[in-house]
C-alpha cells in the first residue's frame, strides 16, 4: 500500500511535470487511500506543493508562461476529483471572491493564476473574465455577497478604472474587502485607491485574502479600530 | 543646403547615410489628446473613419513637429476583419484602446476568410494611407503589424496558443505558418498602398512569457520569413524582456531593431556592434504622461542617446494623454542632443 509521502509525491510531479492524466490517477488513489491521507492534504500538500515548485522553476527562468500554464492545467484535473470529497468545514466558513480584469485591459494570464490560488484554497470563486465594465464588478459583488472583489489590471492606464469600482463599490457595501494586483500596481497605489489588499503575486493573494478578512472580523469584533 | 524633409531624414537613416540629425518619429502609435482635442473628436472615434484616423495621425506628427507618422492606432483591425469582433468603448471615459472580443477558443475552430483585406476596418485604413500620401508628402508614413504569434494571440486565446506550442506542436506550427502568411500578405498589401516603412511587433514574444529556446525555433524563423518578404525598410520591435533573443531578433535581417526600457542597451549595442539601426527605448507613459518635471524627461532621452540607439523611439505607443511640456522636451532633446552622430549613421 501507497504511503502518505508517496501518494502526495505523485500529485506533486504530476502537477510539476504537467502530466494532466497522472494528475487524475494520483487524485484518484488518494481517494482510494481514506486510511492514509485525506483529500484536503491531497489539495495543500500535494497539488499546492506541487505548484509552489513550479512558481520556483519559473523564477529561476527554467519555467516560463507555456509550462505554468499547463502545470496549472494538470493541477484543476487533480482538484476537479478531490475538491468534491472534501468536508465541509464550517469553522473555516467558506471564503468567496468576485474576481476580473478591468474594462479596457484583455490581460488575463495573471488574474487566471490568481483565480487558481483561490480554487485550490477551496473559496467559492466567482470570475469575470477580462475586460470587465466597471458596473458589472458592482453588481456582481452586490449579487453574490462576496467577502473579497479582486481585480487585475495591467496597464497603467486601466488600473485607474479600479479606483471608480472602489469607489462605486465602498458606497452601497462599506463592509466588501477590496484587493487589487497586477504588473503597474503597488502597494502604496493600491492604498492611494482606497483597496483593503494587494498581492505582489498568485502566490500571496489568497493569503492576503485571509489577512483581510481576518481584520474585518477583528475590526467587527472591536478588536481593532 | 537646403533642410532635410522628416520623410528624407527618416529614409536616409533607414540607409544608413549621412543626416542632418537624428530624426523623432516611432513605429509605434504617436497619437496624442492633444490632437484629437484639436480636431475636435474623440479617442474611440479615431479607429473608425479615415479622414479621422490620417488626420489624428497628421495632427499629431504637425503639433510636435515629428518627422515620421504611423497608423493604424489600434491592435484589432486585422482579428475584426475575421470575424472576430472589436470593442471600441464609444461610452467609456477617458482612453481605451479597441479590443478583440469574441476570439476563436481552438486551434480546430480557426477559419481565416479569404478575403479579410477588405472587410472591417480594412478599408478605413486603405483610405487613410491614401489621405497621408496625399496630405503628408514630407514625412515619412509607416505602417505597423503584428507578428505571426502575437496576431495569432489576437484571433485565438493567447492562453491556448501557448499550451499549444508544447503539447500540440505541430498543429501550431502549422497555425503559426499560416499567421505568417497572413502577415506577409498584409506587408506586401501595405507596400503597395505606397508606405515608407513597416514595423513588425512581435510584442507577446518576450521571454517574459516565453523561454529563448523556443523563440529561436518558434517566432525567429517566421519572422525571418516575413522581414525577407518585406521590400521597403522594416523594425523589427519587441517590447518586455529582450537581452536573451536580441541577437536571434538580430539574425532575423530586419532593418532595424526596436526594444523597450527593459533592455540593456548598452549590452545590446556591444552584442550587436555599432552597424545595426537599434532603436529605443524610453517608457513612453512612464515619461511623457507622468513625469513632473522636464528636466527628467531631457534625462531620459539623452540616456538613450548615450547608450546608443540610432532614433530615440518609445518602447511602446506614446500613451495618448502625454504632457505638453514633456512631449516638447522630448522632441527637442532628440533634435539637439541628437545632433552628433548615432552608432550606425553619420551626421552630414
Ligand atoms: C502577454 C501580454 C499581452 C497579451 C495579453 C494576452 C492575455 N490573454 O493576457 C497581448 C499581446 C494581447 C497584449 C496586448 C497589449 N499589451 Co500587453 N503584455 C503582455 C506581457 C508580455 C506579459 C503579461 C503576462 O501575462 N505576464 C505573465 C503573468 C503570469 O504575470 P502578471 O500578469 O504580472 O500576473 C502576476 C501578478 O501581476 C499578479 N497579479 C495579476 N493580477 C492580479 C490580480 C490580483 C487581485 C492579485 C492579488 C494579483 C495579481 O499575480 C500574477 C501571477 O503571479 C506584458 C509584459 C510584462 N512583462 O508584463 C505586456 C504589457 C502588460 N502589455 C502592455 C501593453 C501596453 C499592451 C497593449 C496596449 C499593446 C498595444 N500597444 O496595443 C495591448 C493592450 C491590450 C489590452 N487592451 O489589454 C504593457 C503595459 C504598459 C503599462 N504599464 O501600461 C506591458 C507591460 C508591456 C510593455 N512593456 O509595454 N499584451
């Protein structure tokens, strides 16, 4: 019988050498191994892990776009199959985003890989895709409720359109966190728009998302001012 | 001696001869508010009609006294032409550039019609080249296209092509023959409208999306193709990441080189030798649209100069919404400290 190590060994290779079909017949034999490992570790410490590597080929220039695309590729093929079996766990309460590039920009190959980060971390995900009106983040948000609206943008001159959904945004719902990211923003520029967050990349924006929503709570419970 | 035309200027230098000094025009989008203020109109209608998109053109090139002009302005026409749709954001404030909405999702999907050169904007732009070589003797008219693999990101996902390049080579590259033909069918139709040069931007290239190893086998050898079927002088430009392919971009027997701000230029200059045209490199809306103070724009274009291109280009379309003050700079920094000699061309 498969261990632990190895059953999360194989989702990892999988998901770095993007071998789609090996990434399904691994997710699979973690399902099939209940007594071993679970499917949420199969997600964190497998496909995740798995990703992680490939963010560390890609900086080192061994990686570049083709490959994280495909990687990512062979990591939904694994979370597709484990994502159903994991139990819902109410004391995580469930996270959601809103998510797009803004009007104007059709850059998209970013905010996708963001999107993943936060599939991966099991929040309810709801994307727009790119070019986005301005309105349509509004009211999506409004719509769904969602903690987090997060929006991408990558040219200079698009990312200002961000500041107008904020605003838009901050007056019918004071409470929804906003987090910005993309090539032209910072984190001074992403306050100077009145944003709750900002993530440098893929990797920090769920994590960023938490930290948010965990000073709203804080800031809910009088914690904070 | 009689003053150099902006036409002759540019052309002399494209020869490598002798000139008076360096010449201030870009291969790149040059279209400012100011112009399109002057005329009257608005950024999303300038696409859409030719006496607009020539005269947004010309204005442009008169108010700041450029010696070259380039149209169209957008990336879209040619995708619309087949099909494909195009946003021009007529509601929208402030600017937006047109956009592809409905691309193909599949490499199978893809049907490019036959006659594309005539459909969409296709003819807007014909006529606006007729209404430049009417109205703009003396400056030298450019075109621009895009590269056989950015185009091909135009009318299908960018995000497919790329997976496509590993795990379908083959039918990719048949693709991307194809797009190369399309671009080479469109040079030579541009060419025959009578333009003075033409800039190839193969702009999604970079190695910050792909590595140098499949650019040598997938982007250089089609755009070898297309610079070898180019008759009239032709830039070879791509913007992001270029110190990896500078010298395969090289090989690909372009007139000139054309990089952005994220090239080293120095290094570039020292790979390449003093022979080749190379232009750049300064970040167009990093410098004219926001920086305060002229002087630092003066510093900007005179680093370029010191690391040696032939013309001073904008690493990407002059975002439109420049400064006044800064457009004059950089024009007049390019006339005056440009006055010496560049690396490939002599001063008369
Ligand atoms: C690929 C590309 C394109 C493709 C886009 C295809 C697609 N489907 O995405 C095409 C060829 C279509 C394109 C077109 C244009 N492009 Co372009 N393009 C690029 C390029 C080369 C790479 C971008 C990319 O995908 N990087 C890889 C991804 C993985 O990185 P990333 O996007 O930065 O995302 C990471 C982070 O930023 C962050 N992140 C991103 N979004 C978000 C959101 C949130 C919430 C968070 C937390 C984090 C986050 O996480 C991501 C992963 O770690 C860049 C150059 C560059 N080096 O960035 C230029 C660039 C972005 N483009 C640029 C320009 C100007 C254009 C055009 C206007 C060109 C033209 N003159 O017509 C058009 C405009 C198109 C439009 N209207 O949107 C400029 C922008 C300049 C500026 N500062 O304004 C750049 C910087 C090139 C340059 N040097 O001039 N482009």
């Amino acid at each position: 019988m498969a261990t632990k190590e190895e059953l999360l060994e194989e989702l990892i290779e999988a998901v770095v050498e993007y071998e789609e079909e090996d990434c399904v017949e691994a997710a699979q034999k973690v399902l099939d191994n209940p007594d071993v490992i679970t499917p949420m570790e199969g997600v964190l410490d497998g496909l995740a892990a798995g990703m992680e590597k490939v963010g560390v080929l890609f900086d080192t220039h061994e990686y570049f776009v083709p490959e994280v695309l495909m990687c990512a590729d062979a990591l939904y093929a694994g979370l597709d199959i484990l994502r159903p079996h994991i139990e819902k766990d109410d004391s995580a309460s469930k996270a959601s985003v809103v998510l797009g590039s803004v009007q104007g920009d059709v850059h998209d190959i970013g905010k996708n890989l963001v999107k993943m980060m936060f599939d991966i971390a099991g929040w309810d995900v709801y994307d727009l895709g790119r070019d986005v009106p301005l309105e349509d983040f509004v009211e999506k948000q409004l719509d769904t409720g969602s903690d987090v609206l997060a929006m991408s943008a990558m040219m200079t001159t698009t990312m200002l359109g961000m500041k107008k959904v904020i605003a838009m945004v901050k007056e019918k719902n004071p409470d929804c966190l906003i987090m910005l990211g993309g090539a032209p923003l910072t984190r001074d520029v992403a306050n100077l728009f009145g944003a709750d967050g900002y993530a440098e990349s893929a990797g920090n924006a769920v994590s960023e998302g938490i930290k948010m929503i965990g000073n709203l709570r804080k800031y809910e419970k009088g914690e904070i001012a | 001696m009689a003053a150099l035309t902006g036409k002759e200027r540019v052309m002399k230098m494209f020869q490598k001869e002798p000139i008076d000094r360096m010449p201030c025009f870009s291969g790149q989008g040059t279209v400012t508010v100011q112009a399109i203020e002057k005329m009257g109109t608005q950024f999303s209608k300038i696409h859409n009609d030719a006496e607009l998109m020539a005269g947004a053109a010309l204005t442009s090139a008169r108010l700041w006294d450029l010696d070259g002009l380039v149209i169209p302005f957008d990336m879209a026409a040619v995708a619309e032409a087949m099909g494909r749709g195009v946003s021009l954001y007529d509601a929208a404030e402030g600017i937006i550039y047109p956009t592809v909405p409905n691309k193909w999702r599949d490499l199978d999907e893809i049907s490019v019609p036959e006659d594309f050169m005539s459909k969409g904007r296709m003819p807007i732009i014909d006529d606006a080249f007729k209404i430049l070589k009417k109205d703009a003797p003396d400056l030298a008219i450019g075109a621009w296209v895009l590269g056989p693999f950015t185009f091909g990101g135009q009318i299908m996902e960018l995000d497919i092509l790329l997976k496509g390049l590993k795990k379908k080579k083959e039918q990719t590259e048949a693709f991307l023959s194809q797009m190369t033909k399309v671009t080479i069918d469109l040079c030579k139709h541009y060419e025959s409208l009578g333009v003075d040069f033409i800039c190839v931007r193969e702009m999604g290239s970079g190695t910050d999306l792909l590595s140098p190893r499949m650019w040598k086998t997938l982007i250089g050898p089609n755009l070898k193709l297309v610079f070898d079927a180019i008759s009239v002088p032709s830039i070879n430009h791509i913007c992001g990441s270029t110190d990896m392919i500078i010298e395969m971009m090289h090989e690909c027997g372009a007139d000139a080189l054309s990089v952005d701000q994220k090239n080293n230029l120095v290094e570039t200059r020292e790979k390449v030798g003093n022979d080749v045209l190379l232009l750049g490199n300064f970040d167009p809306y990093g410098t004219l649209t926001t920086m305060e103070d002229t002087a630092e724009v003066a510093d900007v274009i005179k680093k370029c100069i010191d690391d040696g291109v032939d013309s001073v280009w904008p690493g990407c379309d002059i975002w439109p919404d420049v400064k006044k003050e800064n457009m004059e700079t950089y024009v007049q920094t390019v006339k005056e400290y440009g006055a010496k000699a560049s690396p490939a061309v002599k001063r008369i």
